[in-house]
C-alpha cells in the first residue's frame, strides 16, 4: 500500500493556512502593541502568550468536540473551513483598528481571533489521520509538515515585501513611522482562505473516509492497538502515552528556550550584532524543512522511535558542543543545521505515535493532547529558563547546558514509549487482509 500523496498534499493546505496566520502573528502583532498601540514590554508579553495559555484548554476542547461531530461535510471541515471564515473577517477588523488606533477594537478582535483559531487547530492536524493508515502516517505527517511551511514562508515573504523598515538613531530597525498593516492583514487573509478553500473544494472527508475505511482497517487489524471509541485505553497504552506527551513536554523545553533567547544569547556572550541570530535559526528552519519527507521515509523502514532518538542525540549533541564556543563562528550552521535534523526527525514521528495509540475515532482528542503538551513548554521554558539567568544570576551561558539536561530528560522518558510505533509489515499479510474483508 503506498501513500496518497496527492490527497495528502491537499489536506496539508489546511495546515498551511493555520502556519501563514502564526508566521504573520509572532512577527507583526507584538510590534503593533508596542509601537503603534503603545504599551509596554510586559504588557507585549502578556498579550502574546494569552494563545499559549488558552491553547491548553481550548486545542483538546474542540479536538474532541470534533470527534463527535457528524456533518454532511464532515467532522473536521466544518470547524475548518467556518473557522477560517470567521477568522478572515477578525482579521479585516484588526487592520481597520489598527489604522484607526482603536486599541480596545484592536484587542477585543485579537482575543476573538485567537479563541477562533483554536478552535480548527486540532480538528486540522486531526484530517490527515482519519483517512491515512497507522503505518503511512510519519510520511504523511512529513507532507503536512512541508506544506505547512510554505504558508509560513509565503507570510515570511509577504512582509519583507509589503512592510517597510527604517534604522532608529540607535542603529536599530523598525518598521517605517508612516507603514500602513492594511496590506499586509489583507493579503495573509487572503491566502489563508483560498488555502482552505483549495482543501475543502478538492477532498471531501466523507467520501475520503468511506474510501479508505477497508483499507486501513485491513492495515490496523495487525496493529497492537485495538480500542474502540469511548473505550479507556489498557493501562500499558497509557502509560506510553503519558511518557511521550512528557517527551514532548521535554524536548519543547529544550528547543523553544534556545530558539526565544538565542538572539539575546549571542549578544551577551558573543558580542556579537543582535541580527546575528537569524541566520543560524533560519538555517536550522531551511534544512528541517528539507529534511521532512526524507525521514518521513526512513521513519517507516526504521520505525518512529529509532528516528525520534536519532533527533534527540543530534541535538543533544549539538546543544552540548555549543556549551564550549564562545565567540561566532561558522561552525554554528553546521550546528543548527544539525538541529534542524534533529527537530524534524522528532516531529515527523512524534504526532504519529500519539495518535496511534488514540482509540478509534478519537484522533481530535488526542491531536488537542499532542498541542497541549507542546503548548504548556512553550508557555513554562520562557519562564524557567529566565528565572536561571536572570534571577539566579547565572547569565546566558547557562541556555544551552540547560537544553542539554532537558533533551537527555526527553530520551530519558521516551524509553518508557513501548507503544505507538510503526513496524514495517509484509505486504502480503495486508493484501490477505483486505482480500478476506
């Protein structure tokens, strides 16, 4: 049985959206609290991480509501594509506030717009396994994962092209006094609807669903993993999937706390210009965007688990090797190339083995677990790892030792993962399979 690769392209286009939005919001919005709007870093911070936090809740909520939906479109559709619709409207308000200096329309659209998109995450990331079988799913997830970042990319090149930047009497950049954000609201907007528009006018879920139901069913009756839906998971199952979501916990610890202070890092230890960081970071996104389909491949000749240990000791060692340079040089694109490859190997499999051990029909629940997980590092690494340099005094050299510890706390529970995994199987055993169906 090979994969889809068609239909999994057009079900990633849903992804794609969603990265366009995230790409243009982390760039844009905070500069406008600040800068337009006027507040404060703090204020900034706490505004940006209002998603991080509601996410928690919000991604396993509608993750499960959507398993249980029944429409003529589907279970995941509807929240994707109404979800986007409500979206695209939120964002026209915002760039009216924005032009007006409406802060509190401006902030009023913002939580509306957050609330919303959580709620088509999960019900999104949840389409591709519905309608792939267990075993394709890492080379799927692959596919998403690279469609995905073309919106992110797409946003990336919307507003170096749309946004103009000037140099303050500091000698540090900002975007033009007289820059209007109306074009650029309007067009990432713009594209994340004819993004899901794409999706929803090419695959019907439904039909998807019905089409490949004896399929992966002739696939998963070899599987170790038989729950039906509403059924508790046996407690080996969960406990694997406890210590994965801890996993995931982990190594996000890990990688978002180099990622948020890498730039301040280079400045304090380095000396180096605070732009120096992003070259190093875009090298690490490049080569994991390059790197997704290969492993997606080895992952199934492999199996999930080897390839997500491969990516922790990569980056386990690059984190350990960059503890002893102390000045730039280009070694670190080697390095964060190298993470790169790591990260990608780690989250080709990681989602996969989630939800393959999810019951039958429980995919979105398990989906808003996956990014729950995820979410509640992101929200705890700024915080811990700021407390170690700041408060503790310990300065910025402490950043990479202290993703060392985390990536080896990540291996470390990952050897108590026994399930979830994705053995290769003879092609004949699946064709008797389907033949006796």
């Amino acid at each position: 049985m090979k994969l889809d690769t068609r239909r999994t392209v057009l079900i990633g286009f849903g992804f794609m959206s969603i990265l366009a939005f995230w790409q243009f919001y982390d760039q844009v919005v905070p500069h406008l609290l600040e800068n337009v709007f006027g507040l404060r870093t703090f204020t900034t911070n706490a505004i940006m991480s209002i998603d991080n936090v509601s996410s928690l809740i919000l991604l396993p909520l509608f993750g499960t509501l959507s398993d249980k939906t029944k429409t003529r479109l589907g279970r995941r559709t509807p929240y994707i594509l109404f979800g986007t619709l409500v979206a695209v409207c939120l964002m026209g308000v915002l760039a009216a506030a924005t032009a007006s200096r409406s802060f509190p329309l401006f902030f009023t659209a913002l939580l509306c717009l957050l609330v919303t998109m959580s709620t088509y995450r999960s019900p999104a990331v949840a389409y591709m396994p519905d309608v792939t079988p267990k075993p394709l799913r890492s080379k799927a997830n692959a596919i998403i994962n690279l469609v995905g970042y073309i919106g992110g990319i797409f946003s990336t090149l919307m507003m170096m092209i749309l946004l103009k930047s000037e140099k303050a009497a500091d000698g540090s950049s900002h975007y033009a006094a007289d820059q209007s954000f109306t074009p650029i609201f309007l067009v990432v907007a713009a594209f994340m609807l004819v993004s899901v528009l794409v999706m929803v006018l090419t695959t019907h879920e439904n039909k998807l669903v019905e089409r490949t139901r004896k399929e992966v069913k002739a696939w998963e009756s070899t599987g170790e993993i038989q729950v039906k839906k509403g059924e508790k998971l046996p407690p080996a199952v969960f406990r694997s999937l406890i210590f994965i979501l801890l996993s995931v916990f982990l190594w996000y610890m890990a990688y978002n706390a180099v990622t948020t202070a890498f730039s301040r890092y280079c400045v304090a230890v380095w000396g180096a210009d605070l732009s120096t960081s992003s070259g190093y970071l875009m090298c690490a996104t490049v080569v994991a965007i390059l790197s997704f389909v290969p492993l997606g491949m080895l992952s199934s000749k492999a199996g999930r688990k080897a390839t997500i240990y491969v990516g922790i000791g990569l980056m386990t060692l690059c984190y350990l090797s960059a503890c002893f340079i102390t000045a730039q040089t280009p070694l670190m694109y080697l390095l964060f190339g190298l993470v790169g490859i790591g990260w990608a190997a780690i989250n080709v499999n990681s989602f996969p083995m989630v939800v393959e051990m999810s019951a039958a029909g429980d995919t979105g629940k398990y989906t808003g677990y996956y990014y729950a997980f995820s979410m509640a590092a992101q929200i705890c690494t700024p915080l811990l790892s700021g407390l170690l340099i700041d408060n503790l005094g310990l300065g910025y050299r402490v950043l990479f030792p202290y993703a060392v510890v985390f990536s080896l706390l990540a291996a470390l529970t990952m050897t108590q993962v026994k399930h979830g995994d994705s053995k290769p199987q003879a092609k004949q055993a699946a064709l008797d399979a389907l033949n006796n169906d």
